[in-house]
C-alpha cells in the first residue's frame, strides 16, 4: 500500500470513529457545559472592562463576576487578555480533519480547504457584537494585538500540519504557504462580516473570497 492510500484509510478510520464519538449524547452535553462555563467568563470579562477598564479588571474579579474559580479560568484561559478577546480554541470536529487529510471531500486542495474553514466557522461560538469590540480592543490596545497575533500563529501552525498530513512527505507545494493561504481566508471573511454585520452569513463571505483568490490568479489583473 503506498502512502497515499495508507494515510487515506487511517484518515477514513479515524472519521469514522470521530463521527461516532460526536454522536454521542454525553460527549455533546459536557462540550455544552464548557461552552456555557467559556460564553459567561468571556461575558463577565468585557463586562467588568467596560465598566471599570482593562487593567483595573483582575482574574479573581471576573471569575467572582462568573461565580468560578480561579482554577477554572485557567482551564479555559491562559490570562485576561485572552478572555477579553474572546480567544477560544477553534472546533475543527476530528470528521473534517480527517477528512480533508484524507483528500477530501472533493480532491481539489482550493475547495477543500474553504470547506475545511467553513467547518470551523459555522461552529466558532464568537457572535458578530463580540467580534467588533474584540477588533476595537486590538485597534487600541498593542498589547492585545501581539497576544492576538500569537494565537493567530497557534492555529495557523495547527493547520499546516493539517495540510502536511495531507500532502504527504513530498509536496509540490509548502504546507506554511498553504496555511498562510488558509490564515488570510479567514481574515478576510471575518473582516467582511464585521463590516456586513450579523445577519449575513460568514460562509457566504468566505467563498466570495475564495471565488476572488481564484479569479486573480486566473486571469490577467492589470
């Protein structure tokens, strides 16, 4: 069997066992507990910021605002900063990783790595309100655009290997120049919808920017 087709059946196997995995009734009620417990912390943050501002605002303050424990912040939060821009870890389900890993769904990288993004963005728990004041505290506050940036960075990492999976051990083309690829698309899209506003859909905006990435290098830009 060759590498290929191995990495295609371990890629199969592992999605069959990821969509039985997300089926499951408690595994889908503890993910909401930990949304809900992350959706209050996040609201206690901007809460607290808005009223008293940035660095008057303390852990042990918001966690008493949520009704948690420190400890549990930092389950879900490596500082303040990260609660307060609303940094949550993306939901790519194991299904569209292995999927896309597996060459999927349609064999075409272009198309599968919009859809493998708009996986991830029909899931993001971050509304459109909380997606403004996000970019407006970044917009003001340099410390929070370095810490934005480096988890920008995480995830962009967290797909190359994705895309190096994909590619095999010998690619044609640089995974990092596929996620950095991957990385524009989705500020691209978030940019697009802030500006629309919440009742557009973001997949929407992403394949319109996908769609323009194509025609750019399709024809003859002058």
């Amino acid at each position: 069997m060759d590498t290929r087709r191995a990495t295609a059946t371990t890629a199969s196997s592992l999605e069959t066992l990821a969509r039985a995995l997300e089926t499951s009734g408690d595994l889908g009620l503890r993910e909401r507990k930990k949304r809900a417990r992350r959706e209050a912390l996040i609201e206690a943050t901007h809460r607290l910021v808005e009223r008293d501002g940035i660095e008057s605002v303390t852990v042990e303050a918001i966690c008493e605002a949520a009704g948690v424990s420190t400890r549990t912040f930092f389950n879900y939060f490596e500082s303040k900063d990260d609660a307060l821009l609303g940094h949550v870890p993306w939901p790519v389900s194991p299904v569209a990783a292995a999927r896309f890993v597996g060459g999927g769904p349609t064999g075409d990288l272009l198309v599968d790595l919009e859809e493998l993004l708009a996986s991830v963005i029909e899931q993001q728990p971050i509304g459109h309100e909380r997606f403004r004041r996000a970019i407006e505290l970044v917009a003001h506050e340099p410390r929070l655009l370095a810490r934005h940036m480096a988890w920008f960075e995480l995830h962009r990492s967290e797909l190359q290997s994705l895309v190096a999976e994909r590619l095999g051990p010998e690619p044609q083309i640089d995974p990092e120049t596929v996620a950095s690829v991957a990385m524009f698309l989705v500020h691209a899209t978030a940019t697009r919808w802030e500006a629309v506003g919440a009742d557009s859909d973001a997949r929407v905006h992403l394949a319109a920017v996908v769609a323009e990435v194509r025609a750019m290098f399709a024809t003859d830009q002058r």
